[in-house]
C-alpha cells in the first residue's frame, strides 16, 4: 500500500526538529530509523500531516561517558550500540539486549531511541532500560527534561513524551563489573518476543550484592520483577538460589493473551526465562 498525503520535513538541528512537531500539531509523526513506522504508514494505521525526519539531525547520534552514566543518543543505531566499547564496559545488559534486536538490516537502520520512544511491550530495549534505572532526556519548546524509565512507559505504545518532544538521549547508570544476560523466547527467528527477560547481577566472593530484573511484554509496559530481585539480594549465587527466586517472576504481571500464547503460558515462561537468564549472568 501506499502512505497517505502528508507534509515532509528534514530539520538539521534538535531545535529545529522541535518547532517543527510544535507548528505542525498533534497530527505529526517522527522519523528515526523507520523500521516501526514505515510499515504502519504504508498499511495506513497512521496518517500524520506532518513527517519530521531527523536523519540529518548528526547531535543526536553517539555514545560517551558523562561522570557517572553513559549518554546514548536518541539516532544511534542498534548496529554502533552494540560494538561500542563503552557499552560493553558499562552497560553489559543494554548490549546483550541490542544483539537480540530483530535482524543484521534491522540493526543497521533502526535506532536506540526510536525503539525506546515507539514503546512497544514486546520490543527488546525497554526492559533492560527499565532495569538499569535510565533516564530519558527530552526536549521540547520549554526546554530539556529528565524523566525516569518507570514514569516514562505509561502503557502500550504511550510514553511521557508530548506531542511537541523528542527523546534526544537515554542516560545510563554505569553497572562495571556487573554480569548481564538478555533471555527471549520468541516462535520464529527475527520475531518480536513473547516473553523476554533483562537481568543484570553484580556478585561477590560468590553472594549476589545486587540483582537487577525487567520483563519483555509481560504486560502494557515493562515489568521490573522486584519479587526475584528481593529474593537474590544477599543470597548465595547457587542454582538453588536462582531457582528459588525465579519462581516469583510473574508475581503481579498482567501479560495480555493473543494469537501466541495465554496468559498463563506467558507467566510460565516468564519464570523459566528468569531462572535462564539469571544463571547465564551469575555464571557468566
């Protein structure tokens, strides 16, 4: 099929991009890497008047270090997220997500923030987001604001970000030293996951100190699994332990029920995952 009618605009700054979305209204739609938004155009489940393309916008693309926390441009691929060294050092857990993401084209295309912003439960990086307790920097013609992870995703495809915003970087908390693993399930290669899970562990003389665990589409957000986190905090990294605490990683979840899978599969997986991905980082 083909798009509808709408207006194009190629803006060349962050600035520019954000009086462009104010002129144009609440009817217009940003173009980042376009591996979401593309096929919904083309099969009109969206018909914006306006189409902000931010692919000349170059201050939105890169990674570097600012004090305590990495900086990921909104525009940065998932292809340069996952050979940064910076994020192999300091946030194992984003680049064990990012290497699940779809496809090698995908990867070269699609984009960090474009995937964070789109806001879809089953998508890879919102979990691992929500775990390593990011914050999302947003622009609008007030200025720059922070938000949270756990304010940022409201509910499916909805963030916080007002129609005349752009997320423009992802801030996150250095975890050196951590162990990371990123466990989905999903029925065909390439697909998105029916159920995933982020987990991040930093251990010491064989006790885990701290535990960090977000769910993939285990409800209309990402799910942060405080019943397993509870349950390893001080706890011996033993397969007992592991086992033990995975059994709490559906406790309070809402996962919708679909052509893939009912609810109570979902949950089932959900804990198998957890106890997956939790003895993959602790042995790792």
């Amino acid at each position: 099929m083909i798009p509808a009618p709408f207006e194009y605009v190629a803006p060349s700054t962050v600035d520019e991009a954000v009086r462009a979305l104010a002129e144009a209204g609440e009817d217009a739609k940003v173009l980042a890497g376009g591996q979401s938004l593309l096929p919904v155009l083309r099969m009109r489940l969206a018909a914006p008047t306006t189409l902000v393309d931010l692919g000349k916008v170059t201050e939105l693309r890169g990674i570097r270090e600012d004090g305590d926390a990495l900086v990921i441009g909104a525009m940065t691929t998932h292809y340069d997220v996952q050979r940064d060294a910076l994020v192999a050092e300091h946030a194992a857990l984003v680049k064990a997500a990012t290497d699940t993401v779809a496809d090698p084209q995908v990867r070269h295309r699609g984009t960090f923030g474009g995937a964070i912003a789109h806001a879809d439960p089953a998508g890879d990086l919102l979990a691992p987001v929500l775990a390593l307790d990011c914050e999302l920097v947003l622009a609008g013609p007030a200025g720059r604001r922070t938000v949270g992870a756990a304010e940022f995703f409201q509910d499916y495809f909805t963030t916080a970000l007002a129609p005349d915003e752009l997320l423009v970087a992802v801030r996150v908390p250095k975890h050196t030293g951590w162990r990371a693993h990123y466990e989905k399930f999903n029925r065909v290669a390439q697909a998105w996951s029916m159920v995933a899970v982020a987990a991040t562990v930093r251990t010491e003389g064989g006790v885990i100190e701290e535990a960090k665990v977000a769910l993939t589409n285990m409800g209309s957000t990402p799910v942060r699994a405080t019943g397993v986190e509870r349950a390893l905090l001080g706890a011996a990294a033993t397969p007992e332990t592991i086992r033990a605490a995975a059994a709490h990683a559906a406790d309070g979840t809402d996962p919708a029920a679909d052509g893939n899978s009912d609810v109570e599969y979902r949950q089932h997986l959900a804990r198998v995952l957890t106890g997956r991905a939790l003895t993959a980082a602790v042995g790792g």
